[in-house]
C-alpha cells in the first residue's frame, strides 16, 4: 500500500467480503497494533479507535501491480502477476548482472521502498517456495534443495490455503508448515484435498510450478543503462541507433531480421513507456530500424515524457524471421518491391497498421463484399499476386471506382416500374439521367444467415452534367416487392464512376 502522507496514524483498506467489510491491507502502524488481513473492521476498531479506513479500489490495485510488474522489466524479462498483490520474477541467469542474487534482491526491493511502496521479497528454486517464505520473512534466500528446512518452521498460514483449511490444520494441532509435513501425504489429502497437498509438495520443493510470463520472450534483446539519466532527444535518438546497431548484428549472426520492433523507455521514477514498430520484411539494416523508430515518436499523439530522465533504455526484436537471399543486382522489380515495402513500413509506423491497407479480391458477387480490406505490411505480397479480373479492351468500367461503404438511398422517377431511373435526388441535388446501362441483376446470397435481402437491379446512369453513378433498385417488381398507395420502391446509390 503507498502512503500519500508522513503522518504515524493506523492506515487500512477494507474490502466487502460475505456482506462484511474485513482488511484487504494494511501499514506497518496497523500492523504493530496487531491488526492483521482478514480481521473484520468492527474488530480491528475496536483495537485501534483512531484508525484511518479506506476502500480497496481493485481494479486501480490491479493497474498499479501491471505498472510495478512493467517497472520490474529492467530486471528480467519473466515477470509474472501473482495477484492480488505479488509478483513473480525469474531470475535464472540474469542475478549475476546485478551482483548476484543477495544484491539484486537488495537493489530491487530498495527501489521499490523509495518509490512509496512496502516490499516484501524471497528467493527460492521454487517459486510456490519462495511466496509461502515471503508472506513471513523478508529477504530470504534459500539455495536449491533447501526448500524444506527453510519453510518448515513457518505457521501453516504462510502457505495461504485460505482460512477453512488453515483453521483445520490448527484444530488438529498442526501449527507449523513442518508439522503438516510430518503427517503422511494420504492423511492430508484425505482430509483437506489435493489441491491442498500439491500446494504442500510446491513449498517444500517437492513439485514444479511454471510461472507464467505476462509477456512472451522477445528473440532478442539489447539495451542501454545509464548511470546519470538522459532527457534530451539528441540523446535518446543516439542511444536508440546504437541500440539498432547491435540488434541488427546479432540478427546477422543467425541470418535473421526483425519482423517487429519494441523500444522500451524506463523513467527513474518507475514509469515505462514501450513503443512498438512492425515492418512488412525482415530488417536487416540499422538505419532502417532508426528511421521507423523515429518515425513513431514523430507520430505520438501522447509524446515521450522523460520527466526526471530514462535511466535505461530496450530495444527489442519481439518477433524475427531468416531472411530469404534474393538477386538484387539485375533484377528492378525486387528493388521497386523493397522500396514499397519501405513506404509501407514508414506509414504504417506513422499512422498506424491498420491505416495503411491492401485489397484482396474475394469470391464473391455481392459488390460490397468483393474486396477486403487487410493491413499492408501483412498482405503486401499476396496483393501483388492476387487474381483480379481483367478489364475488356474499349469497354467502360462494369464497377466505380469510388464504392460507398453504405449505399445511399435517393430519390428516383422511371419511365416505367423496372427500368432505368429518369430522374433523380441525391443529396438534396436533383440529376437529370441523359444515359442509362443496366439492369445488371445480382441475387443476395441465400445461405448467410438472415438471408432474406432482396435481388437488386444495378444501373449505369449518366446525368446531363457528364456525372456517371452507379445506382440499383432494391426488389423485384411483383415477385419481391409490390407498389402499393403510390409509394416508390427504395433506390439506392451505391458508386461513382470517375
């Protein structure tokens, strides 16, 4: 819990559990009065008259344990949420980057207590080890094998098989972790389950517990720490290219280039701000990478904020792929192709992915559901390729070049029921129809669901002003729809022509 004063007064969060209003968490004045988690508030102001109450937010908990989980990424990138108030790091091969695992646990915890915060940490092989020691103890660390030793002298509590199986343990006398230990494990299991004995095994190292990642393993990972923060933006563009530099030549080492780029910003005071960048091919260029890079924080509608500066700054390949060798030299299209995928990629860093688009033709009548729309940097290849249908020679376009994506009702006076419209009223603007081709007929798609759409007669019309549009009626005369009091049938437009 972060305090928001100096003062000395008792400080709680109460929760409403079984229509009760019982601590969620509490300060370390709170605690010395002997008030504990759980304890219903009626109780705890009994011990504590002058006690200062606040309601757990959870959802505002939860965002702050995401932002301490964030924060704890400098350290490993293995973070995982051990809601509601911990967290789980593997550390596995990175202590030694920070003096090994007694001084990381130190400089971590240290951290957090200047940033507000009340920290409790262990270290053990196992991480169900490592929680049950750090609900009793702070700042333990237990070698690998010594998981029982080290929890065994711990109150069954520590385990946090919640309140039922806890007072059962203490009902039949067994008060210590070690204790339950002794008991052969069909006897535990048969009295209080086996989710309890595996919860049993995990603490006394016995069993695995993966942890799970809230983040998946970038492929690689390079990244700048500064012993005096840096703010500038002369700065943190050279960081950022050097940083490209080296991903870029331990992508080369294995034939491989980033299909996606993620550059983490890390503020001194715990916040971090993560930009991400994909590219339509794998890069395998430095340059490359640092002109999208800066594309992206040119486009930021939010901008970088260094507040009291970064003290470490990560670039990170989250997603890669081997690169295919091509002839480069001969061939111009293979140019023209890399230089539109760079456009794409410049875009799409600019104004997002899915602003940036291709068509792909679909098989299909249905004009609205010809072509879908997809993210160019994804589909770029396959639209280069894509079979569309070949225009006659002398022949005027069958379909608009401008489709809306909701055709437009109007307004429309024909010559007779089923022909082509004379007039009509689009937008308030009244067009006089000199030319007319059509009807081209196009039956809905019966088996979609909720097939019951009406066949559409689809026509041509010019207007006296050299305007070509592409309108339809919507409905069969005397086999769909029916002209009854003199009301008109719906027309629609659906396109303009060039």
């Amino acid at each position: 819990m972060v305090r928001q004063d100096n003062t000395d007064l008792p400080s709680i969060v109460v929760i409403k559990e079984n229509n009760a209003l019982k601590i969620h968490s509490l300060d370390e004045a709170a605690a010395r009065y002997g008030l504990t988690i759980g304890l219903p508030l009626a109780n705890a102001r009994a011990i504590c008259p002058h006690l200062e109450v606040f309601d757990a937010d959870e959802a505002l908990d939860a965002k702050k344990l995401s932002d301490i989980a964030n924060w704890c990424d400098r350290f490993t990138p293995l973070v995982a949420l051990d809601p509601p108030q911990g967290l789980f790091l593997d550390i596995t091969g990175c202590a030694h980057l920070f003096g090994g695992e007694a001084a990381m646990l130190h400089l971590v915890s240290d951290l957090l207590t200047a940033q507000g915060f009340a920290v409790s940490a262990a270290i053990a092989a196992n991480p169900v080890c490592a929680r049950t020691l750090n609900r009793h103890v702070h700042g333990r660390i237990v070698g690998d094998g010594e998981e029982a030793d080290a929890v065994g002298p711990l109150p069954v509590a520590a385990l946090g098989a919640g309140e039922a199986v806890t007072a059962g343990l203490r009902r039949a006398g067994l008060k210590t972790i070690g204790d339950v230990a002794a008991r052969g494990r069909h006897e535990i299991t048969a009295r209080f389950g086996s989710a309890f004995t595996t919860l049993l095994a995990q603490a006394l190292g016995q069993g695995d517990y993966p942890i799970s990642p809230r983040k998946p393993l970038p492929d690689y990972i390079t990244e700048k720490r500064f012993a005096e923060p840096v703010s500038t933006e002369a700065a943190i563009m050279t960081a950022l290219s050097r940083l490209a530099a080296m991903l870029v030549t331990a992508l080369g080492r294995q034939g491989k280039g980033a299909r996606r780029l993620e550059a983490s910003f890390f503020r001194t005071d715990g916040a971090v701000r993560t930009l991400t960048v994909d590219t339509g091919q794998p890069v395998t260029k430095a340059e490359v990478i640092d002109r999208l890079l800066r594309e992206r924080l040119d486009a930021l509608a939010d901008p970088l904020d260094p507040g009291f500066g970064f003290d470490l700054i990560r670039l990170a390949a989250s997603r890669s792929e081997i690169v295919v060798q091509e002839q480069r030299d001969l061939d111009a299209h293979v140019h023209d192709n890399d230089e539109l995928a760079g456009l794409i990629d410049r875009l799409s860093a600019r104004l997002g992915t899915r602003r940036v688009l291709v068509h792909l033709p679909q098989d299909t009548h249905i004009p609205e559901r010809a072509v879908l729309p997809q993210p160019a940097q994804q589909h770029l290849a396959a639209a280069m390729t894509a079979p569309w249908p070949e225009r006659a020679e002398g022949e005027p376009p069958l379909r608009p070049l401008r489709l809306f994506e909701r055709p437009e009702e109007i307004q429309v006076i024909a010559q007779v029921p089923d022909g082509p419209p004379a007039r009509f009223v689009w937008r308030r603007a009244t067009h006089m129809v000199v030319h007319a081709e059509g009807p081209e007929r196009i039956a809905m798609e019966w088996w979609r669901a909720g097939g019951g759409a009406l066949t559409r007669d689809y026509f041509r019309v010019e207007d006296e002003a050299g305007l070509r549009f592409w309108v339809y009626r919507d409905g069969l005369y005397e086999r769909e729809i029916e002209q009854q009091d003199g009301k008109p049938v719906h027309w629609f437009m659906h396109g303009l022509f060039a």
